[in-house]
C-alpha cells in the first residue's frame, strides 16, 4: 500500500511555479497576481482564504483580498466582481463560497469573466472542460488529475467509481476520467445519494473517488484488493481531547480500507493541498493567457 503524500507534492509544485515565476520577472514582466474576495466571517472560509493567500506568496505571486461584511448587498457584491473584470493588474480572481443567503451565488458566477475564472466555476468553463478544449479546470479535479500524473496512476480501461455528483468534484472528475487523455480513457461510473446498492458497485471499483461530504462513510466491505483510493471528503469530527474539539477526517474509513488499497489519500495531507495548488496553476496559466490567448 502507498499512501499518497499529497503535502510534499503540493510543496514540490509550488518550487516549480516559483521557478516559472522568477522566469517571468527576469523578463521584467509583473509577477501573477490573484484576487480574492472573502464575504463574512465563515470560519472555515477564513481559513481556506488564508492559505491560498498564503500560498501565493509562497511562489512569489501578487495576491489581493477583498473582505466586505455579510451585509454586503448583491449589487455591491456585483459592483466588486465589474472592477475586478475590468482590473488588467489582476490575472484572476475568486469570490470564496459560500455567499450569504441573501446572494444569489448563480449570478455572482455567471458575472465573473471566464478569462479570469481562476476557480473554473464558469459554464465557460465547465463547458469547455467538457468539451476537451483549454479551461480552467476547478481545483479539486484538477489537483486529483495532477496527483495520479505524479503518481503514475493510469485510469485506462479501469473501472472507476465516483460517489458524488456536484459541479465542482464529482460531475467534472467523472467527465476528465472518461475523456481519450491521460490520465483518463477510464470506464466511469457515478453514484449518488439515490443509488441503489452503492456497495455493488464500489465493489467493481479498480479506483474509487470518495466526494460525499460524510466522514467515514466507505469502509473496507465496500472496496476489493488493490483498489486505488481518492478521498476528497473534509469533514469536522468531534475530538474533545484536541485544544479545537475537533478533527478532521475524510469520506473514508482509513485504518480499515488502507490495508486493501493500492494507493490511497490520507486526510488531512492527500487531495487538500493539491487544490491550492491547481488555483496557483490556474493563476500562472491566466497570467500567461495560456487558454483564452
Ligand atoms: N468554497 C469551498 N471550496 C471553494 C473553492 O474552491 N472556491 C471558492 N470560490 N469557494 C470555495
């Protein structure tokens, strides 16, 4: 069993994007920058938000964050996503989810310009994704794509299973994984909350994505021998004995799947870091205009 490292990956992609960094600031150009606009005090939105401000420092990128207060009208909102849009100092941008309520977080995505849709929440951007044609991929799927790359994970002709259908992880990685790319080529299957039998098919699973968003939930009856485990899940978990009262832990039961597992993602230090990484890939490719020349 491997059990992928998905924290020393995301360090070693991070030097490589600081070394193209440095490339374009030796050609006196402007280093990336990316924005980010952060609405209210969502705990864990603060949290994610840091780190990918963080992050970008790290490999030497502008970086911007907007912080307005959850009463923040739409319209404002809108107001703030125009100027950015029209900001040509800036690559790309994110607005951070969730929104409060009173946001209608369709509009504030379908306003932001795909050019700059770093996040590649955009149907622009999905629908080229789709397509097979140059996008911003979102930063889960892209992070899992860059992980079986590096790792030498071959979906071809293998059964993979995805549980979960969202717009940002499962539909998209569903999509990659079957397309003629590497690593793709592969035989998908989705499941959802309305699958019947769940086990009969994780069962079939040469490799099985877990994005259900319930801690714990595949264990090791529902896997066979070998398979190749992805586990996007971040779930908190009461842990009374932590200085938070909290932990995290994954979609996937690890101590018990791990034995019967090929490769498989640990939480926290699997797929996590990697998304941070594909918004700093996204950033680079924007301000390169790699896919909208
Ligand atoms: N909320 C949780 N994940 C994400 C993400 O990748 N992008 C944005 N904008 N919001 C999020």
């Amino acid at each position: 069993m491997t059990e992928i490292n998905g924290t020393l990956l995301a360090q070693e992609i991070k030097k490589e994007i600081a070394e193209e960094v440095l490339k374009i600031t030796n050609e006196g150009k402007r280093p990336p920058h990316l924005a980010a606009v952060l609405i209210g005090e969502d705990p864990a939105s603060q949290v994610y938000v840091r780190n990918k401000v963080k992050s970008c420092e790290e490999v030497g990128f502008q970086s911007t964050l907007i912080r307005r207060d959850a009463a923040i009208s739409e319209e404002e909102l809108l107001g703030i996503v125009d100027d950015l849009n029209r900001n040509s100092e800036i690559d790309g941008f994110i607005v951070q989810l969730p929104l409060p309520r009173h946001i209608n977080e369709d509009r504030v995505t379908l306003a932001i310009k795909p050019e700059k849709d770093v996040d590649g929440f955009h149907p622009v951007n999905f629908g080229r994704m789709a397509q097979g044609l140059p996008c911003y991929l979102p930063a889960t799927p892209c992070g899992i794509i860059e992980m079986m790359k590096r790792y030498n994970i071959s979906a071809e002709g293998k059964e993979v299973v995805v549980i979960g259908r969202s717009n940002i992880v499962g539909t998209p990685i569903a999509l990659l994984l079957s397309q003629k790319s590497n690593p793709g080529n592969g035989t998908v299957t989705i499941c959802h909350s309305r699958t019947q039998n769940l086990r009969e098919h994780t069962l079939k699973a040469d490799i099985l994505i877990a994005a259900i968003g319930r801690a714990n939930f595949v264990t090791a009856d529902m896997v066979k021998e070998g398979v190749v485990v992805i586990d996007v899940g971040i779930n908190r978990v009461d842990a009374p004995e932590t200085k938070r009262g909290y932990k995290l832990a994954g979609d996937v039961d690890f101590a018990g799947v791990a034995p019967k597992a090929s490769f498989i993602t640990p939480v926290p230090g699997g797929v996590g870091p990697m998304t941070v990484v594909s918004l700093l890939l996204n950033t680079l490719k924007a301000n390169r205009k790699e896919i909208y020349p």
